[in-house]
C-alpha cells in the first residue's frame, strides 16, 4: 500500500471516529482524548 493510501485510510478513520462521538455526546462535549483512547489513534495524528 502506497504512502497516500495508507494517509487516507488514517484521515477516514480519524473523521469516523470523530463524528460517531460527535454523533453521541455533541460536539462541546466531545474531547480530543476521549476519540483518541476509544479509537486508538495516536494524539499526535490530531
């Protein structure tokens, strides 16, 4: 797998991971952390 396809596969993963907590508990409550813990993306991806 190329080097722009593996950078959009993490980009998708890190906006779905996103929107579902946004989907959940809003965006003022949605924390960077909590999306990194319950998704297992690196913080410094975001």
């Amino acid at each position: 797998m190329r080097q722009e396809e593996k950078t959009e596969l993490t980009r998708e993963r890190i906006l779905q991971a996103a929107m579902r907590e946004f989907g959940t508990n809003g965006y003022a409550a949605t924390k960077v952390n909590t999306i990194c813990c319950k998704y297992g993306i690196p913080k410094g991806l975001l």
